[in-house]
C-alpha cells in the first residue's frame, strides 16, 4: 500500500471485481486437511483458474479459500462464474458425498484503486460482502451488473431485493443467479404436446391441450394464444415448460384465436368461460387449480365464483378487474389512444411490415431482445385476423369482475410485475385487495409477458411452486 501510505497520487479506474470463497472451509479442513487442500488445488487448476484467464479476468491475491478476481467487465466476469460454478456441480459428485468443494460468488462493479498490484475500494468490499451472503454454489450480483449483463448471459436471475450488507452504508439492490435455470434446461421436458379438440355449448371447436406429468395445472387462455407457436417460440415456452416439470399443464386456445375456430359469433366474458369448462370436462377434470394469465384472471375469477367446488387453488399472474375502459380513472386521452389501437389493428394487423405489431410488443415486453420480439410479432399476426384481434382488444378493454372478486372462495395468489406499463402493479394490488385471504407478490421486471431472462421469472416459478405444493 505504498501510494495509499505516502500520500502519493493512486490510481483508479472501474472495474468489475469477483471475490470468491469456499463455503463450509473451516468444517471441511476439520474433516481432512490435507484432502481438503489437495482438492480445492485439483479444482483451481482444472477448473477455476482455466476459466477466469479465458474470460480475460486477473486474479489479484487467494487467501486460503477464497480469492480476489479483476475483469474488465461484468459480463466477463459473469460468464466466467457461471462457468465455474457449473462445472463445479458437475465435478462434485465425484468427491466425497459430505465434503464437496463449494465455492460462493459475489460480483460487483465499480471504482477501485490500484497500488502494488492489489485493489481497494467499496467496488472490492461490495463483492466480497455479496459474497457473503450467497450460498454455496451460487452467485449474488449487485443491480449495477444485473443492468449489464441482463438477456446477454445463459441464466435466470431472482431478485432479492435491498440488502443490508456488513460494513456497507447504503443498501445494495441485490439479484441471484439461478443456475438450473438455464436456456438447456428447459430440453429435460418432453418436447410433445398433446393437441385435441372439444366443442364448446354453441359448438365452437377449441383446440386444447396436454404435456408435462403430475398433478393437473389448468392455464386460461389469454391475448391471442396459439398452442403450437406458444410451445415453440421464445416468448411463452420457458415459462410452459417450467409449469410442467410438477404438473400435468392443460391449456387451450380462446375461440377466435390459435388452432381453434376464428369464425365465431360471440366473444364475451361469459363465452370465455363456458370456453374454460368445456375444456376441463373434455380433459376429464373435477377439481384442480387454475393459472389465469393477464386478461385469462378475469375468466379465472368468473369461472371460480361460478363453480367454486371444481377450484382448488387460484394464481392470477398480471390481472386487472376492470379493462381500460372501464377504470375510474380513464381520460379522454386515454379513449382517444383506445380508438386509436382499435384502428391501427384493423388496417395494421396483417401488413407484412411488423411497425404495428412491434408498437404493442414494446408495450407488452419492453425489455425483450430482438429475438423475442420478432417472435412475439410472428405470434400476433398467426393467431387471429384483424377482425377478431378488434374484437379481443373491445372486449377486454371492457371487462369489469369488480363484484366478483369477493365471492372468491378458493386461496389465491396474485403476482404482478412492478414496473409494467401495459397492466399497471396498482391493478394487480386492487385484484389482492378485493380477494378474500389472498395473497400478493410483487415481482422485479418492466416486462407484461414475462420473459425466461426477466429477474422476476425465478420468484415468479418459486411462489407459484410453493403456493402449489402447500396444503
């Protein structure tokens, strides 16, 4: 520290800091010392080391179990922990069963200084404090480095929030990386869904259909769904696919939309819900818990206060009781932008230039890549014809289950996204509110349809996991 003592001029510059430990070193080094040095040796040179100089990063001191790691830039040092850590869970199983190596990871980015080779700074003591925290064989990050590697690495982050960390003045926005979340994963789930038909009370042909194994999750259709671009595409097929790991995922596209009849005569609240039935008696189902997603809450709280003894459980993802036309506060502004939607859908919907389509897919998922997004405008315009796209926007714009809300007798679970702009977080609240017993959960993210690298996906897939498995 010979600058910081003297007083000479030191230097400083950003960058991204890694700091990592062995969790449970002490405990380990208890059990077998030498073993344990032995190994933690082996996976440094075959593992750790490999992967910290192929994504250009310095390590600037170890202390034992743990080191101190300079990359110059988050995404670097993010690729480099994932790899580490995930090779590492492939190499624990070969070790001993009660002592495996388990390295925690905390990253951070920000000013440093540089003297005699080592680094200072709160950019150092937020990495190792994040550390701290993180449990063993995974990797706490500060928002700072959520914001620049978000959608540019392989992995689902959950937010947890502001953090009080040891030492540290201000609270640190904290997000976790879940590593079995990554895009592969989603391959250990059959790929083949089951598609069959059933008609509805007016004799409506619905397409609907099964995949996945365990017990039944019922999903309401929502905006323009279509069964077969929903499970391939990028933009539903994370989210499916997660569903039905633990259960056995029925859903079904609405009349007018997807691989069921476009030519219908009614589109209500009321037909959507006799839609929901006759799918659930096709599927041979009494009682089971229903997943409404966006506008599909207001099908799920009808057909729930409608038949109350075939609803289990009740999760409403980003739902509203009222459509925009309906809410208290509308303005004038507000129609004018309704009717101007409703016109642009009708001379827009089937343009080969996608400007239309994409000004709603930057409303619904703003923070999706380009990828995503093209997906999202290729899945608008092959599920419905611009008429019934008209149709489906009037007739949700003028939703209103206000009265039905507390007539809810099953347990439920609302979640919303925060930052929305398309449904907004207050219309989620009202929904909790209204419900008797309910239960609210707000999720980190700016996205409506929830995307596989949203930080609020990992909470969203945990609660909905809990609420289902709790008696």
């Amino acid at each position: 520290m010979g600058a910081l003592l003297s007083g000479e001029r030191v230097e400083r510059r950003l960058a991204a800091v890694l700091a990592a430990d062995v969790a449970g070193y002490s405990r380990l080094m208890g059990l077998d010392e030498e073993g344990t040095l032995a190994r933690l040796k082996a996976v440094r040179k075959a593992i750790v080391d490999p992967s910290i100089a192929s994504h250009r990063g310095r390590i600037v001191k170890t202390t034992g179990d743990g080191m101190l790691v300079e990359f110059a830039s988050s995404v670097d040092a993010m690729r480099s922990a994932v790899e580490i850590q995930r090779r590492m869970a492939q190499h624990n199983p070969d070790g001993p069963h009660d002592q495996p190596i388990e390295f925690r990871i905390g990253i951070h980015i920000g000013d440093i200084i540089f003297d005699d080779n080592d680094i200072f700074g709160d950019g150092v003591n937020i990495a190792a404090r994040l550390e701290g925290i993180c449990d063993p064989g995974g990797i706490c990050i500060s928002a700072v480095v959520y914001d620049q590697v978000d959608r540019k690495i392989d992995v689902t982050f959950k937010s947890r929030g502001l953090q009080k960390l040891k030492n540290i003045e201000r609270p640190v926005d904290v997000y976790v990386a879940v590593l079995n979340a990554a895009v592969g994963a989603s391959q250990t789930v059959s790929s083949v869904q089951q598609v069959q038909y059933c008609r509805s009370i007016d004799s409506v042909r619905l397409a609907y259909s099964q995949v996945g194994s365990g017990p039944p999750l019922v999903k309401t259709a929502n905006w323009l769904s279509h069964l077969e671009l929903d499970w391939e595409l990028p933009i539903y097929r994370y989210m499916l696919v997660e569903l039905a790991r633990r259960n056995t995922l029925v859903r079904y596209d609405a009349r007018g939309s997807g691989l069921s009849d476009w030519d219908v005569s009614e589109m209500s609240l009321d037909a959507w819900v006799s839609d929901l039935k006759a799918v659930v008696d096709a599927s041979g189902l009494e009682r089971f818990p229903l997943f409404g997603y966006s506008q599909g809450c207001a099908v799920s709280v009808a057909f729930a206060t409608r038949y109350p003894e075939r609803i289990s459980k009740l999760i409403l993802y980003g739902g509203f009781a009222t459509g925009r036309c309906k809410r208290p506060s509308v303005t004038q502004a507000d129609l004018d932008r309704y009717n101007a939607t409703r016109t642009l859908m009708r001379v827009g919907w089937n343009s080969d230039e996608p400007t239309f389509r994409q000004l709603l897919t930057s409303q619904i998922a703003p923070t999706a890549t380009v990828e995503q997004a093209a997906a999202f405008n290729i899945i608008q315009r092959k599920s419905t014809s611009p008429e019934n796209a008209v149709r489906f926007y009037e007739t949700v714009s003028n939703f209103d289950i206000t009265e039905l809300l507390p007539k809810v007798s099953a347990p439920t679970l609302v979640l919303h996204v925060r930052e929305e702009i398309m449904q907004p977080v207050q219309e989620g609240r009202r929904l909790a509110a209204a419900i008797p017993g309910s239960r609210f959960v707000s999720l980190p993210g700016k996205n409506h349809a929830l995307l596989e690298n949203d930080p609020g996906m990992a909470q969203f897939l945990e609660e909905v996991r809990q609420f289902l498995e709790t008696e």
